[in-house]
C-alpha cells in the first residue's frame, strides 16, 4: 500500500510539470476532439434540450449526494455515495456539453448566428448551463432535487432513480445521436453499479431490524410520489423518440416504454426486502407541467442558490 | 533506417503513466487509445475510465508535456467515448503491476446482455478460485430481471487465497472495490471489472 501512496505523491510534486490537477486552470471539454455535428433530420433545439433533461437529472441528483458526504453513517458509504455523486456528475458534463454542441450546430456554426442562450466568450456550456440558469429553465424531474432526508431515503432515492436510468440509458446505447450512444453506453456501466449498491441496502435495512426496515419503508413512501412523472414523455423526448416503429432506433427512449423493467426490478428487490410497494398518489405539478417543464419543488431554490453561489459570485474564476 | 516519428511518438505517449494509479501507464491501462500525426501535429487519442474521472485532465497535461519534452511542439489530445472503455484492455503487464502492488486485477468483463441488465442482489462468499466470471455463469433468472451474484474468483494479492470477500463496492477511486482476505486477513483493492 505505502508505495502506491509513496509513488501517488511524486507524480503530484513532479517538479518539471507546471499544470496540475486542482491548481490548474480549469477543467478542458469534456467532449474534445469528439464529432459532435447534428445527425441527419435532428433539430438541434430539441437535441439539446433532450441532453439537457438527462444531463440535469444527472447534476442536480449528483448534488443531492454530494450533500451527504461527512453525514454518511461509515466511511464505506462515504466513499460509495461520493463516487456515485462523481460518476453522475460526468455524466452531467457530458450532456450539458452535448446540448451545448447541439445548440450552436441548430443555429449553424458558419451561419454566424449565435444561440441566444449561448455562453458569453471563455466560459464553457457545461458552466454556463450549470451555474448560469434560473430554477424554470431546468429540466430534472423533481425526484432529484427533493430535500435529503435520512439513510432510508437517500436509498430508496437512489434505488428509484438508478433503476429508471439504467433503464433509460441501456436503451440508449441505440440512440442514432453517436454522442448521445456513447455517453449512455458508458453510464450504463456505471448506473449498474449504483443499482446495485441501492438494491443491496433496500435489502439490508428491508430485511434487517424493525426500526430499519420501518425507515426504508418511510424512505419509500418519501419518494414514491415523484415516481410516475418518470415515466411520462414530454413533447421534446416525444418527438426525438419517435423514429419509427416501437423498437428501431431513434434519437431518444420514450420513457413511458421504460415502465414495465422497471415494474420488474422493484418486484424483486421489494420482495427480498419485504417492503410493500406504496400505494400514494402522484404529486401534481402546475396545471400538468413538472420538472421536465421547468416547474419544480420548493427545494429546488435553495439547492440551486447554494450550487451556483460561488460561480455567480466569482465568474472569471480560475482555480 | 531512421525510427518513424510517429512510432517514436507513440513510444513516449506510451511512457506516461496513470496519475491514480501511477505503476501503470496509460498504455497499461488501455485508456491510451491512439497515437497519429494529423496536418504536421501528434493527436493522441484517450479514453475515459469512468465519465466522472477526475484524472483526464491531468493525464492530457502529462501527455501534453512528455510529447513536448521529446520535441513534439503541437500536441492535441482528443477525448475518445466509444467504445467504453473497460477493464479487459488492461494489458497482461498491466495485471501483473497490479498484482504486484497488492491490488487485485479484474477479471473478465461481464459481457452486455441483450435487453435489461441483470440486477446484483447479493454477495456471496467465494468458492474456488477459477470461476472466472462475475454476474454472469452465477446468474439465476428471476421473473423478467436476472439477479446475479458477486464476489467469486477474486484472489488475495498478498497470500494468495482465496478465500476473500467483497467489504466495499467502492474504494478511494471509482474503478476499484474494497476487499478482505479471510486468510491473511489484509484488506486490497480490486479494479472492479466494467
Ligand atoms: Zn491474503
């Protein structure tokens, strides 16, 4: 061990190289050097919103999680929960960095015309999407941004969330967005593993003592209202998803295909854990609209003032 | 005969080894992807391990850097996102560093299924050595979903049992898991196969 630690701390003092990770200037794109021009019959607007709902349910359910780091109840889920925040928050990077690619190739490059909604100049989209956008125009469905509340809710949350989104993502591998079927190929490795650290602790507390499995139970019940809105389509993910026949490829899944798998997970780990599966109603938005209308929680507010303060106070920042 | 730039290029590309992982190279590590001469510069091509990993920078600096050093002036470094990476690209070499440093290599990769992705429920405790694959010969079907176990065929770095078991999915990077041995009783890290 001491000589992974020992050859670790060389790398970083290396005295010949003069930009280093956490005092360089900044993170470079994510997306460099790769392809990004629009396929084919795509609008570019609807593209890049689509990223953008899937890239703000990644961001913000990342934030969520990183919150609970020092507040976890072992070092082992301290490091679980921040690296699954981590993998998320790649993922957000990749998708706003995509919509962003999506939405200066929708007004054309070479046409001069630039987005209205474009970064000003040296900022990245990723940032400018993050940090520089009001709480209507974000796209996450609110079961992301919901207030944390105990170990039993962040496992139910978690369980619900990874379980839609490995769902989502596995099927789009066959997005025909290249970019958009690399990103998901790549998270599905990933959200693999976060289902399965969230389906082995619904388990565990599930099946544990009375107070634990009545705290799951609660968990549960907490997050259970922000579940149907997963699995409805808004127009962007409508349109984008309809490429023809049910099963050929398209730029996007329709999530409401999604439901049946993820109707199947739930049965086998509500089983194992002997937790029932609630029976509450949905949480209404405004008039129909929800998350992916912009139209969100009382949390989403204060999530937002706390993620974006030190980008808006500081924003030439380098570091 | 004089040694093609671009093999010398990719020569010292493949010198620069990981930052996390800093006794294997890149190139160990199956992350270096390509090596080429574009229009009079070297674009050298990487690949992430996993999307959150915050070593990309560091590494494109580090390519950056020992291309310059080696006389290469115009350096650009491309992200390459598919095919995903995975741990089957580590080279031979690579594993046999791993090993040597007391962290356990991967095993074979679970291949992707066809349709949805079969759930991991529980750990089981290990049974012989050899079993090679993970979530995949131990899958029982359940319903719609198949429910896989973990934690078979991974041996102790230090004594060589294998007799150990899985402590954490997690470790201090994204890629390894944290793992006990009940012989020697030493924890090890285990690059997680993806
Ligand atoms: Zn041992």
């Amino acid at each position: 061990m001491t000589a992974v630690f020992d050859n670790a701390y060389e790398a970083i003092i290396d005295a010949d190289s003069d930009a280093r990770w956490a005092f360089g200037t900044g993170f470079e794109n994510p997306l460099a050097g790769v392809d990004t021009s629009l396929p084919p019959d795509v609008d570019g607007a609807d593209l890049a919103a689509y990223c953008l709902m899937l890239g703000d349910d990644a961001l913000i359910m990342s934030h969520r999680l990183q919150q609970w780091c020092t507040r976890l109840p072992e070092l082992e889920e301290e490091v679980a929960v921040a690296n699954i925040g981590l993998d998320l928050l790649g993922q957000a990077r990749l998708l706003l960095s995509r919509a962003g690619a999506a939405r200066a190739g929708a007004d054309g490059i070479d046409g001069g015309r630039v987005a209205e909604d474009a970064p000003p100049d040296g900022r990245a989209w990723e940032d400018h999407y993050a940090f520089f956008r009001d709480e209507h125009e974000y796209r996450n469905v609110r079961l992301a941004e919901l207030e944390n509340g105990d170990f039993g809710e962040l496992t139910a949350r978690l369980l619900v969330f990874s379980t839609w989104r490995l769902a989502l993502l596995n099927r789009l591998t066959e997005s025909t967005d290249p970019v958009l079927s690399a990103i998901a190929a790549k998270g599905v490795k990933e959200v693999t593993y976060h289902r399965d650290y969230a389906a082995q602790w619904t388990v565990r507390l599930g099946d544990g003592t009375d107070e634990s499995h009545q705290r799951m139970q609660a968990g549960l019940d907490a997050v259970w209202p922000y579940v149907d809105e997963l699995f409805v389509a808004h127009p962007v993910e409508e349109r984008l998803a309809a490429g023809g026949a049910p099963d050929s490829a398209a730029v996007a899944v329709d999530p409401s295909t999604l439901r049946t798998e993820f109707d199947d997970v739930l049965v086998h780990v509500l089983k194992a854990s002997t937790l029932r599966r609630p029976d509450l109603a949905a949480t209404p938005g405004i008039a129909g609209r929800t998350g992916r209308d912009g139209v969100h929680t009382e949390a989403m507010g204060f999530l937002l003032a706390e993620m974006q303060s030190v980008a808006r106070a500081h924003p030439e920042g380098v570091w | 005969m004089p040694v093609p730039t671009m093999t010398r290029a990719r020569a010292v590309a493949e010198t620069v080894t990981d930052p996390e992982l800093p006794m294997l190279t890149l190139a160990d590590l199956g992350v270096l992807r390509d090596v080429e001469e574009r229009d009079g510069r070297v674009v050298v091509s990487i690949t992430p391990t996993y999307t959150g990993c915050p070593a990309m920078d560091t590494m494109r600096d580090d390519l950056v850097h020992a291309l310059n050093r080696a006389g290469y002036d115009d350096v650009e470094v491309r992200v390459a996102l598919h095919p995903p990476w995975s741990t089957d690209w580590i080279s031979d070499d690579g594993r046999r560093k791993l090993a040597e440093h007391g962290i356990a290599p991967p095993g074979a990769a679970p291949r992707r299924p066809t349709g949805p992705i079969p759930l991991t429920l529980a750990t089981r405790r290990p049974v012989h050595a050899h079993a090679e694959s993970v979530g995949r010969d131990n899958a029982e079907v359940t319903g719609a979903i198949r429910v896989s176990e973990v934690g078979v065929g991974v041996t102790c770095p230090w004594c060589g049992s294998a007799e150990t078991e899985e402590v954490s999915r997690f470790s201090a990077t994204a890629c390894k898991a944290l793992r006990r041995c009940r012989s020697c009783q030493e924890p090890f890290e285990h690059v997680k196969e993806i």
